[in-house]
C-alpha cells in the first residue's frame, strides 16, 4: 500500500453530519428517559456519559481536535510529541514512566482554554505552538490539541487511571507502540480490542522504526496488522514512524494536518461513542414488533373475580338482596306491625355499608380476606404481570412484576372504598312507586280495620252503660254482620292478602337488585383491577416500547 493511500486512510471515509449527530443522541436521551426506574441505574450510566459528554464537547471549541498519543513506558510517545510539536516540552524516559499527567501543545490558542479545562489538563502543562519563525510552516496544524498521555502501563495507579480517563474525551487516538512492546497483551486486550466501534479515530504507529531494518520493519508491521485484525481493527491505519532517522514523522504529520482540516474527529469520536452505547444497550430491547400495552382481557376478568372475592363482593350482594327484602317488608307489611322492622337493622346497614351516595364513605365491616382468597390475588397478579411480560427481555420481566405490585397496599383500601360507594349508587335507600301505591292501600285496609275496631269498642261502652246500640247497618240484611265487624275483619283480612300476593314481586325485584349490586360491584371492583395493577403493568409496556423506538432511532 502506498504512503498516500496510508495517509488517505487518517481522513473519515463515511463524514458524519452534526444534525443526525444530535439526533442521535437526543435519542439515546429519549430511551434513558423511558428505560429510567425500569432497568438498573447501572446499566444506563455509560448512556448517560455519553450523552453528558457529547453535550459538553459540542459546546465546546469545534475549531479545534483533540488528538492523544497513548503508549506504554519507553514506547517513545513522548519524543514524538516534541518532535511533532518541535520543541522539548514532555520529559523523555525508557525505563520507568515520566509522563505523570498529560501534556498538552496547542496549535491556535483562541477558544482552547475551555475545551483544555474540560480536559483537566493542568495549567503549567500547557503549551502553545505559535511562532513569528515558522508560523507558514505550522499553520496547517492550526487547531491541533496534541496531547502526551500518561504511560497505560505504568506501576502508578493514578497514571492508568488518568489515561482511561482522557481515553474517553479525546477526538482521536494515535496509539504509540514500539518494536519490543507491540504485541503486548495488555495494549490488546485492554485497550485496542475496546476500540473495535472507533475505528474511525484510531491510528497505530509502530515508533523507533529507525532501530530497525527495513525488511524487519516490514515483517513487524504484517505482523501488528494481523493482531489488530483480532482486535477487530484491521482496516485502521497502521504504519511506521521515528522521532530521529528514518522513516520519520511525515505520514503523522500529515495525517495530522488532514484530521485537524477536515474537523470532523470530534462527530466521529462521538458518533462511535453512541454507537458503542447502543450497541451496549442492544440486548435490553428485542427486535421486532410494536410491543401492544394490552393485557389479555381474560388474565385481568381473573384477577376482578379474585378481587371480588377477596373483598366480599358475594357477601355485599346477597346482604344487598336480603336488605331489598327487609325494607320492602317494611314498606309494603301491615302498617300496624311495622315499627317492629324498624328495631333491627339491615344487613347492609350491619356491615357499616350506607345505601345513601356518601363524598367519603366510611370503612365497612366486612370479614377480613382468607388466606386462600390472599393467594388467589396474588396468583392473578402474577398471572397478569407473567402475560404482559411475555417475550419481553431481561430485565423488563422484572419490572412489570414489580409495576404489578407497586400498589398492592393501596389495594385493600381502594376495595372497600369501592364496595362502599358502590353500595351507596344502587338506590336502595329511594322507595319504588309500586311500594308507594302498596302502602297507601295497606294504610286504607289499616284504617278500615281502625274504624271497625273504635266502632266495636264504642259499641260495648254503649251497650255498658246502657245507652241505645249504634251497630248501624248489618251486612246482607238483619241478622247479618254489622258493619264495624266488616271493616275490622275486612281491614286486616286485606291487608293480609295484600302481603301475601306482593311478596313474589318484591323477591323478584330483591333477585334483580343483587344481580344490579353484582354487576356495579364487578364493574367497580375490575376499574380498581385497573388502576393498581393492570395501569401500572400498561405504563411499564408503554415505557419499554418507547425505550425500543428511541434506542432503534438512536442506531
């Protein structure tokens, strides 16, 4: 391969746009949103510091690109570094590190001092290329940052731990290797293997090629290029280089002055950045169809039914039918025996359960739930959580079964307010126009069968002190009834018969005021179904396939 198609290789074969840049990571922004409180917080953090970093390095200087020289000890990084820059400004050592913390040699100083704050790069550790000498000669590098890491693999903790921390800002990399350390497993397997997505902003040189002979060169090169290979970087630009002698700096320099003309280093390094966080976030979402927030409707009528169970529906309706009865007996019995009703109380009534529509209706006295009824909730929970998380991937499972129980205490609660409002909206407390038009007619008998009996007791007061009978007209002639033995035995024999011939109608109408009170129960039960366990399972589904959407336009 020739130096120019070498060189050519520096210069991004696929430009990246700002616009679909920004798009991207306004997606990766969007799916850390919907995938927030769902997936471990430790999972969307390199999301997150992608999107934190990008933000940070597009409101910094886009005039200027961030170029690292990253090597182990005695690789030579830093000789390159003041060869490049021309001057001696990072210390030169072989055997142990002597870079403690980056250098960093600026090619146009204006706007730098930000984007090198961001960089933590130490003020006394600063250094502007700009002279009256040679300005022609540098000015197609105006706009370099060139920075000397600290050694990878240096026995200082804190060393290592600044380069991987720089290793994530800069806008490309120029890895510094040398003849002795090249395939060194540490450089492979730590760092290069990790750049298989930042290829773009990846470069390998192999220093102090001036030690060696050509044809050795040339076999350390084809043998470098088939370790990067393994890496996954086989297409990134690999050549050789020296500080003195032989082959020298111009293929770096020139790739150099080609990245820092063409300004798109930083796009890519952050283009890559979210494909690298993609590609992380991948298995958290499966390929495939709009996810429907549905639950099936036969698991949630389950989970109603052990609800109503659980909260005594059953009890609320045959207590609600019994009630029916209790009070139609009062309205439409012997007005005579009717204050006797009047001293017990109804059923429901019995279960603190008001039949008047109530804003805040009081707590019932309904049996606490059994065991059994405790676990059938329980199962239809899971069962609901278990059919809406179906095909879903870790660890989304995980959080519809906790969306399903996230208000499991409010539950109890939520039931007996609904049984007692419930209760309250079935009308029971309103008396029909039937048990109106069958109370006055037991008033009328009452008050025939009165008028006899004072007729009666008037006519024994008479007939005690002597004075003339007032029996008044006999029924069906003299000798017949008289006619206060009529309305008396008349009075109460209708009233009688007038119980007795309504009493199918109102248990009728008590069966069809439980079927009504088992229905608004059911209905009212199933909306609490909805709004603790089923809603919650539905805003988690909502959530993953938001989170599937935006991490699919973020790829």
């Amino acid at each position: 391969m020739s130096i120019v198609e070498r060189v050519k290789q520096l210069v991004p074969r696929q430009p990246v746009n700002a616009d679909r840049l920004a798009a991207r990571v306004e997606a990766l922004q969007r799916f850390v949103a919907a995938a927030e409180g769902h997936v471990p917080e430790e999972q969307l953090v390199p999301a997150r510091t992608v999107i934190d970093r990008a933000g940070e390095r597009l409101a910094l200087s886009r005039a200027h690109t961030v170029i690292a020289l990253a090597g182990a000890t005695g690789s030579g990084k830093s000789s390159l570094f003041n060869a490049v820059s021309g001057f001696q400004l990072s210390r030169v050592g072989v055997r142990r590190p002597t870079t403690g913390v980056a250098h960093a040699c600026v090619w146009g100083q204006e706007g730098a001092g930000p984007l090198l704050d961001w960089l933590g790069v130490p003020p006394n550790r600063r250094f502007t290329r700009e002279s009256a000498l040679d300005g022609d000669d540098q000015a197609a590098l105006r706009g370099l940052v060139l920075l000397d890491l600290p050694d990878f693999d240096s026995v200082e903790e804190r060393h290592r731990i600044e380069v991987d921390r720089l290793l994530r800002l800069v806008d490309l990399v120029v890895w510094v290797l040398d003849p002795q350390k090249y395939a060194d497993r540490v450089v492979h397997e730590r760092y290069l293997n990790q750049f298989q997505r930042h290829r773009d902003i990846t470069v390998v040189v192999l220093n102090q090629a001036d030690r060696l002979t050509r044809a050795d060169a040339e076999r350390i090169i084809e043998d470098l290029r088939r370790l990067l290979d393994a890496d996954g970087l086989g297409e990134v630009p690999t050549f050789a280089t020296s500080a003195k002698g032989q082959p020298g700096l111009a293929r770096l320099r020139t790739g150099l002055e080609r990245t820092v003309a063409a300004r798109l280093a930083a796009l890519l390094r952050l283009d890559a950045d979210v494909t690298d966080a993609v590609a992380g976030l991948q298995p958290l979402v499966a390929s495939g169809a709009k996810v429907s927030p549905e639950v099936p409707p036969e698991t949630v009528d389950r989970l109603a039914r052990a609800l109503s169970d659980a909260a005594g529906a059953p009890i609320v309706a045959a207590a609600t039918e019994r009630t029916y009865r209790h009070r139609a007996a009062g309205s439409l019995g012997w007005p005579v025996l009717r204050w006797a009703r009047r001293l017990r109380p109804d059923p429901l009534r019995r279960l603190h359960l008001d039949t008047k529509p109530a804003p805040r209706p009081d707590a019932t006295s309904l049996p606490e739930s059994t065991a059994a009824q405790k676990a059938a909730v329980t199962l239809a929970s899971r069962e609901v959580a278990a059919a809406a998380a179906k095909g879903l991937p870790e660890p989304w499972p995980a959080a519809v079964s906790a969306a399903a129980r996230s208000r499991v205490d409010d539950v109890p609660d939520a039931l007996d307010v609904a049984v007692a409002t419930t209760t309250g909206e079935l009308g029971l407390a309103r008396r029909p126009m039937w048990w109106r038009l069958v109370g006055a007619l037991q008033w009328l008998g009452a008050a025939a069968a009165l008028a006899g009996l004072v007729w009666l007791a008037v006519r024994a007061v008479f007939a005690f002190l002597g004075l003339p009978d007032i029996s008044g007209p006999a029924l069906g002639g003299s000798g017949g009834l008289p006619l206060a033995t009529v309305l008396l035995a008349g009075g109460l024999l209708f009233g009688a018969l007038l119980a007795v011939v309504v009493r199918p109608f109102a248990a009728v109408a008590a069966r069809r005021a439980r079927a009504r009170a088992e229905r608004r129960l059911r209905e009212s039960i199933a909306a609490v179904a909805v709004t603790h366990i089923v809603e919650p399972v539905q805003d988690v589904l909502r959530s993953y396939d938001d989170a599937r959407e935006a991490l699919a336009a973020a790829a």
